[in-house]
C-alpha cells in the first residue's frame, strides 16, 4: 500500500514535470517565434539590422563612429554621442583597436559623477615637457567635449565652469585656515588645480580672494599634492544654456546609443549640408523623417537616429569630396 502511493505520487509529478516542460519549454518559445514574424515584429526580433545592396551595414539599434578611425570626425556625416564601449588597447601598439567605441561586444558605462572635477595630472611619457591628464576627471572631460564640437559646428562650446583657453575645469585648491563651517576665508595658497604650469603658466584666474592663483606643478612623480586645500569649482561667464547639448558631450549609460537630440542635430545641419553641397532644408528634411516623437506622447525625448540618417544622406545626397 506504502509503495502505490510513494509510486502514484511520484508518477504525477514526473506528469506535472513533463507537462510544464512541453509547456515552457517547446510551445512558449514557439508561440514567441511565431508571434515575432508578425509583419512590423519580424525586424525588430531579427537585431533590426539594416543592409544596403545586398550587405550588413549596421542595426538601427546600435551606434557607429562616424569618425576616421583615430577620432577626427567625418564632416559629411552627422555625429553620434560619445561612447565608453572602447575596447582595451593592444599591448604592443598602445592603441584600442576601436578608440572611438561603439564596440557593440562590450558595452560600457561612465562611472564618473558629478563630484569628478579634479584631474590626475601626469608627464606625458612620449614627451616629458608635456602634461596629460592621466585621469581626466568628468568635468574636464565636459569641457574638452564642448569646446572641440563647438569648433567643428562653428558656435561656442564654453561652459559655465571651464576654463576658456585651456579647455579644463575651473577648480581651485584653496589652502588655509578653516572656519567652523570648513571654509576657507583668508587663504594662504591658492593652485588652478587642472592647468599644470607646462600648460597654462597663466591660470584662468589672477587672484583669488586676494591671493595669487598659481598653476599645479607637476612632475615626473606627478602633480603636486593639492588634496589639503578646499576644492572650489569657479563659474565663469558662459551661459547655462549653451549651443552644445548635453548629449553631444556625454556618453549614454550603455555607449551604443544610436540616437542623438533634434537639439544636437540642428547644429550639425549647416556642416553637413555644405560638406555634400546640398542646402539647410534638405537636410533638415531628412532629420525630421529620422526623428522619433515621444512614445505615446510622453514617454522618453523625441530622438534621431544617426545611422538611419547618414544611410539616407548617402543613398538621396552622395558624397564626392
């Protein structure tokens, strides 16, 4: 009687077991599959790759440099966002096999917050007399970004907390006596911590609360220790808001964001249309057809999706250049 039971019972869940198995492992996927051959699903389930003449150019989800391998950009194509899926450099040669990222095996994010505004200022090893950031801290990185798509867009890239000539963060070390609240009201030193003094000899600023703003010295052991001062960043007089978007200086949280804002691609519509000889409006035509609205009117930004775009540009507006 024991052993019926002990065999009815494990009869019905080795059924129980075989039914959910056929159930969740063979007709589910199944119905999935057949569901995403759906006309309008069967793209997106296949990668949403997208081919021209008969050849794998890219996915409409997934970003690409547009740039000429070592990080000059192509001026016949709008830009895409910055990206930290940047494989790690050879051994041999130094050099990522992709330094503009996008590297679609390994995606990538910025761990740098909005507390990163001091560089770790080093020698540069290919040439002693000059000083690279070892770690450029967010900040910088910003302000770099900025000025060097404003210069390819022909607006200002300055930022309120940049520095003007040197492209850096606007920080200071502000060394002395602290008060109960931890600031520094009658310094003794004060050091422009992210212009070292082989670059900038001239801080951005003269004086700081009276004091003579000295720029950071650095060596071949490094920068100066300047960690004891109270960290100031200094707002100059550019505008909050700036030509330059925010995305077109940050990186998205994966780093092969294929999209960019209308803002960013609006300032890149005068460079494009006179690198392939074509007017403003038929290429602010094309980016308005690439754009994507807000899902059901409210959810995310509206976007443009730079591959799209650029495949169009190439195939209604050919390059000879």
């Amino acid at each position: 009687m024991r052993m019926s039971t002990w065999i009815r019972q494990h009869l019905a869940a080795l059924r129980a077991l075989l039914v959910l198995t056929a159930i969740t492992g063979i007709i589910y996927p199944l119905a999935v599959f057949a569901v995403a051959q759906l006309p309008g699903l069967k793209d997106r389930a296949e990668g949403s790759l997208i081919t021209r003449d008969g050849k794998l150019v890219g996915s409409s989800l997934i970003g690409q440099a547009f740039t000429d391998g070592k990080g000059t950009p192509l001026r016949q194509y709008f830009q895409t966002r910055p990206s930290n899926a940047v494989p790690a450099a050879d051994e041999a040669t130094g050099v990522s096999a992709m330094p503009d990222g996008y590297d679609s095996s390994g995606s990538n994010f910025g761990n740098l917050g909005p507390e990163s505004i001091v560089d770790a200022l080093a020698l540069d090893p290919k040439d002693p007399k000059k000083v690279t950031a070892k770690s450029a801290s967010l900040l910088t990185t910003v302000c770099q970004r900025s000025q060097a798509v404003g210069q390819l867009e022909g607006v200002d890239g300055a930022r309120p907390f940049c520095t003007k000539d040197t492209g850096v963060g606007a920080v200071l070390s502000v060394m002395g006596p602290r008060d109960s609240h931890g600031k520094v009201l009658a310094p003794t030193r004060v050091v422009s911590v992210n212009e070292a003094c082989q670059v900038a000899p001239k801080p951005f600023l003269d004086t700081y609360l009276g004091v003579r703003v000295e720029c950071a010295k650095v060596d071949a052991n490094g920068a100066e220790d300047y960690s004891t001062g109270l960290i100031v960043p200094i707002r100059g007089d550019a505008p909050v808001q700036t030509p330059v978007p925010a995305d077109a200086v940050t990186a998205s949280g994966s780093g092969l964001d294929p999209h960019i804002s209308p803002a960013y691609a609006a300032i890149q519509v005068a460079r494009v249309a006179k690198a392939r000889g074509i007017t403003a409006t038929q290429v602010n035509d094309l980016v308005a057809a690439h754009t994507t609205n807000r899902e059901l009117g409210f959810f995310g930004e509206p976007r443009v999706n730079v591959l799209e775009l650029n495949l169009d540009l190439d195939t209604r507006h050919p390059f000879h250049g």
